[in-house]
C-alpha cells in the first residue's frame, strides 16, 4: 500500500497543478531553491533561498513553498536581490523532505523550483554548511576554518605548535591502512583536547589525489569497505570537521559520476559532516562536481610564475558560481623552491594572497603546507606572518560571517580591493593591495555622517572626510578598519566600584590576546587563551580558555590592584561553557562548589591573589559567579594584588565581565539581584 501511495502522489500533485495552472506556462528552469544551511537539527526556524534570475530581481513576486501537499510559508515582494531568503518554521520530522516553491509573476507567468530540505536528529560534532554566508557552524556556533595540510605520521607536538598561533584546523595527507589506525586516533584525539579541527583525509579510498596518498594494488570494493570503516570509525570524534574525497579530480582523471558515488557513501554513513574537494585549473570545472560536494576548494599556486592577482581572481569566479549553493575555500601557497615553482612566497605575498581570498568571498583557509619547523614553508618569517592572519580572521569572523546587509565601499585605485560587512552596528571594510609597491587609499563608504574609523590590529585612528577613508596601504599589504554605524546600549554595564583594568577584553591592541593580564602555563603546551569576538556578554569580546588536560591548563593574573587590609572585596565573573556541560545547574547566580556538577563541566576558580578563591561550574549559558575575599587586619603582604583565573578542569569556557570591587560599596554599586546574592554570601 505505502509503495501505491508513494507512485500516485506525484500523479495528484501534478493533477491538481494542471487544473489551477490550465492554460498557463510553467517554467521549471529559471530559479533556483535550496535551504540556507546543508540540513537542519536542533533550530526550531530555517531559512529556504530562492535564487532569482536577473530578469525578475525588480518585479513583483507571489512565493508559495510546500513540503508534499502543506504549506510551509509564503512570501511576497519585490525581491530587489539575487538571493531571496525564506524564513520557516521546522515542524517536520528527521528525514528529506522533498520542498516545492511555485512562483507567480505580475505578469502571471508560473515558474517552478524544488529541492530537498534534510532534517537530521542533533548530534554534539555536527557540522552544518551555511550556504547563504558561506561559513560552518560548529558546535551550535558561527566558525571560520583557518588552518593547513601536513604530513603524516603527525608529528606529536605540531597540533600545539600551531593552535597557540591561532590556527584551529588540520589536514594530515595520509593512507588508510589499517596498521596505522592508532595513529591517526592519536592525533584525532589530541586535536579534540585543544580545541582543533581536522579536515579529515579520505584520499586514498575514496577520489584519489594527494600527496603520498595512493595504496597499489588495492581493489576498489577493498577500498570501499576501507572508506565506510573510517568514516564509521570517526564520525562521531569531536575533532572531526569534514571529509576530504578528491585531490585535483581533473588532473587525476576521476569523473564527477565517480565522485558522486563516494559522495553517497560518505552521506549515507555520516550525513552529519560536509565534503570537499579541492580544485586544480581550469577550476570552474568545479561546477561538473557540484553533485558530489559540499565545499568547493582550489589551489592557484602562482609564485613565481604569474601574478598574485591569480587567486582573488579564481575566489570571486568560484565564489559568483557557487554563491548561496556551497561555501568556498582556497588553499594559499606556503612552499616553493622546487618542481615548476622557483621559490616560496614572501610573507607579503601570502598576506596579499590570503586577503585577496577571503575579500573575494573565501570562507576557510587550508594552506599547503605546513611541515615544521622549517621545512614547510622554510620562512619561519612567513608562516609566522600566516599566524597572524589566523588571529586576524578569528577577530574578525562575526563580520564575515554575518547575513546582514552591508553598506557598500568603493576603492579609488585598481589595485586596491575592498569590501565590506556589517554585524552588530559596526561596519568592518577590509582592503588589500594587490601590488608590490606602497599605495595611497581613498575608500569611499556609501551612506554619511562618519567621522572616524579604528584602524584594526594598528591600534590607531584614522578620520573620514566626506565620506572617504585616505590611508597608506604597504606594498601586497591588507588593512581592516570598523566604522560605527550605529551604537548599541548595553544590558550589562561594569560596577561603579570596580577596580580591574580592562574587564570586559575590548583592548585588542594585539589581535586574540588578552591585554592587562599575565598568562602561566600549567603544564599542557597546547593550552589556549584567546579573546573571542563570537561570544561575548558584554561589549564585542569575551576571553575563551581551553584546558587540554586536567589540571593542565593556562592562569591568567589580572592586573593588579589596591586592597586595604581589613576590608572585604567582591569578586564577579560571567562565564559559559561548551556543549557537554551540565545542564541541570539551573541559574542560579552564585554556583558553589556540588558534586553533581564535577563530572559533567570544566569547572574554574577565581580569586584575590593568596587571599582565598572559589570554585565554580558553568554552564551553556551565561551565569555570573560572585565570590567574597577579606584582607586580614594584620596582613604584611604587598597591597597591590591581583585577580586570578583558571580552569582547572578539562573543556572550554569562556568568561567576561571580571570585576573587583570593595564590599563596603555594595550597596551603591550593583543592582538588588546582586545584593540579595551577596547577603546569601554572608550568611
């Protein structure tokens, strides 16, 4: 019965659009349907996109979208875009649901559009692709891959060499062999503790292509059986990012039906995670393979032998071709000196590359290749300069990453790019110099009313006259600047009383580090202490800790402050934790130390240098913890002391708005919800 139902479904569909549409023509070609992110779990809302020919962007439109015969949502306009976001709420079940977009003109021309709209049960390492800012979501957050290919076997330390720089992902070409399974779980594993993320390489039993990557004489139903076991080995890791099928299809001679096959299986078995490809020239041959991906990659390696304008170029073609359907990633050159290529590329020429991608519309960086500590790239120079950009990204990925629309700038020379994004009031315009000689700026910004632009990662200033930014840009160099928009009113505002330097992380004289405070390792090199403009409670930044292994983790100690002996002097902090945390503490303001938490999060202390300090268990959201610390009457100890925090227990958090202040102000500087909390305390 369910089989006759499934055959005549379509045949009554297409009745009933027969009776209503008699006599009028249906165009199924001309746009384009898919959901924004690649499926959706845990959101109780999605969005559908609906590609738009050029023909129609200004007319006006009827949008009706169905899933089978209900309605899910409807829209009507004139879209005045290319792409039309679709908001709808998720009713359905787990499973792919086949979705229909009839579209009526003002002419009343019907057109038609279909796709699939896959609805997944949640999993804690999943991994979406938003297809509208060209981004991931990793762990129910915004995400910005920035990171390299290696070599394998791993090098034990390289994971963290690399994730104190700012770097949070990992390629390791390898072969899937099965006596060295332990190996690629040991790096997996250590990935996980510090917080990195791995494009997981498949090569050698899935599209070929790599280095090193080829096994002789092995059968393709070997390799099959090779690749489900791998993918079923690791698809639930907490390191894992996506899957990596296909090095340079072209050049390898693997057909897209070939592709499409391993693509099925990869899906089939782990429909949790994406799958790339990477893309030698001609690269929009990319485009036969769209059926076989969810990111599209390329390598343009030009130095020495064309220009480096090659890679913005080969961004904005792939990034226009794939536009709201995949996300695109570029794969920068950090070698030379060797094969067709006469030497590496200068730190300049890789910041120059590197911006060129991502001004263009790049959404993750995979450099090839990273064998340390000098052998690729030989420059330490350069890849530290490839460091620096990783902490420049990580500030800046709530910009680009944000579906907001921007207000367009404009650059009065060639060879001059520039773009811009808005998130949050602030307007963030990136220019990069595509050429090897210092050049003049002048951007223009459409709108008016601006005085003045912060010059991120310089730590300066610059004025904006008529609606033009001039400034200097050095040879293959990039610049960053953040123009208010509009000012926002903060809901959390630091105490009248607090004497902490730089509570709430917003110096970022230096990009990723936290400004007023002295950093200590406790015993795991890979420990991590980074300022992130993606959560944040107050202002734009919060201070995100990762502590690999217990009791191995980084101590920060604030700058230092006046105590007088006899008095007593509160402590707050808000913070938050990552998925696995536990989420039955509740809210409640002051969390003391419980054993129903210890198992379950990465707890943390805080205190007043050797005075006393307490410990605390976040949550997955906000809470602000409080504890109380008296100087003694008698105390010889210096009175400039200084606030600590650590974590000593394994995981992520993150923490904002850490104040001191004295509790004889109390009731003059905070609000009566602290003041209950604080009597709580006394007691």
């Amino acid at each position: 019965m369910l089989r006759i139902a499934t055959y005549l479904f379509p045949l009554i569909f297409l009745l009933h659009l027969n009776q209503i549409t008699s006599g009028q023509k249906i165009d199924s070609t001309s746009f384009v349907l898919n959901s924004r992110l690649s499926f959706y779990s845990f959101e109780k809302s999605g969005e559908l996109l609906l590609h738009i020919p050029a023909s129609l962007t200004w007319t006006s439109l009827n949008i009706v979208l169905k899933a089978g015969t209900e309605e899910i949502t409807s829209w009507k306009g004139v879209p005045g875009k290319k792409i039309l976001r679709v908001p709808f709420n998720i009713s359905l079940r787990p499973g792919g649901h086949p979705v229909k977009a009839e579209i009526t003109s003002a002419r009343g021309t019907i057109y038609t559009a279909s796709t699939i709209l896959t609805i997944l049960v949640p999993k804690e390492n999943e991994v979406k692709t938003d297809r509208f800012t060209g981004g991931l979501i990793v762990n129910k957050r915004i995400f910005f891959p920035f990171g390299f290919y290696c070599y394998s076997p791993v090098y034990p330390g390289l994971p963290e060499e690399e994730t104190v720089k700012g770097f949070n992902l990992i390629s390791p070409y390898q072969k899937i062999l099965p006596g060295t399974f332990n190996e690629r779980k040991a790096y997996m594993d250590r990935c996980a503790q510090l917080g990195m993320k791995v494009h997981y390489n498949v090569l050698s039993v899935s599209g070929g292509g790599g280095v090193s990557s080829k096994i002789e004489g092995l059968a393709d139903d070997r390799k099959r059986e090779r690749l489900i076991s791998e993918i079923l080995a690791f698809r639930d890791h907490p390191a894992l990012l996506a899957w990596y099928i296909s090095d340079e299809p072209t050049g390898n001679r693997i057909t897209p039906e070939d592709l499409e096959k391993v693509y099925r299986i990869v899906k089939e078995n782990d429909p949790w995670h994406p799958v790339s490809i990477v893309f030698m020239a001609p690269f929009l041959s990319s485009r036969k393979y769209a059926n076989a991906l969810d990111i599209v990659m390329a390598d343009p390696y030009p130095v020495p032998n064309a220009p480096i304008t090659q890679v913005g170029t080969v961004t904005g073609q792939l990034r226009s071709e794939f536009d709201g359907q995949r996300p695109v990633w570029i794969v920068p050159q950090a070698f030379g000196g060797g094969e067709w290529w006469g030497r590496e590329p200068t730190l300049h020429e890789l910041r120059s590359m590197t911006y060129q991608s991502i001004i263009n519309g790049a959404r993750g960086i995979q450099y090839f290749v990273r064998h340390g500590l000098n052998s690729f790239p030989k420059s330490t120079a350069a890849w530290n300069e490839c460091g620096r950009m990783a902490l420049e990204i990580a500030e800046l990925t709530p910009w680009l990453l944000s579906d907001e629309d921007p207000l367009p700038v404009h650059s009065g020379s060639g060879n001059i790019q520039v773009s811009s994004a808005l998130h949050d009031g602030q307007l963030l315009i990136l220019a990069v110099n595509k050429a090897n000689t210092p050049l003049k700026a002048e951007i223009r910004i459409s709108g008016s009313g601006f005085r003045s632009a912060r010059v991120l990662f310089e730590n300066r200033t610059i004025s904006i006259s008529s609606g033009v930014i001039t400034d200097y840009i050095p040879a293959f160099g990039s610049q960053a600047y953040m123009v208010t928009v509009k000012s926002r009113k903060e809901s959390i505002l630091p105490f009248r009383g607090n004497l902490l330097k730089d509570p709430g992380f917003e110096d970022i004289s230096t990009p990723g580090v936290p400004a007023s405070c002295y950093a200590w390792n406790e015993g795991d090199r890979g420990a991590t202490f980074f300022v992130d403009s993606r959560e944040h409670i107050e202002g734009d930044h919060s201070v995100r800790l990762i502590t690999p292994q217990q009791d191995m983790g980084s101590r920060l100690r604030f700058f230092p402050v006046n105590v007088r002996n006899g008095r007593t002097y509160m402590v707050s902090v808000w913070a938050k934790t990552d998925v696995g945390s536990d989420k039955g503490a509740g809210n409640n303001l002051i969390n003391r130390d419980s054993t129903k938490h210890k198992a379950k999060s990465p707890y943390f202390e805080i205190g007043l240098g050797e005075f006393g300090k307490e410990r605390f268990y976040p949550v997955e959201e906000w809470q602000r913890f409080m504890t109380s610390v008296t100087i003694p009457v008698e105390n010889i100890l210096p009175s400039r002391q200084n606030v600590i925090l650590r974590m000593p227990g394994a995981g992520t958090g993150w923490f904002d708005m850490i104040q001191i202040f004295e509790a004889t102000d109390i009731n003059r500087s905070i609000n009566p919800d602290l003041l209950e909390s604080w009597s709580a305390l006394r007691k």
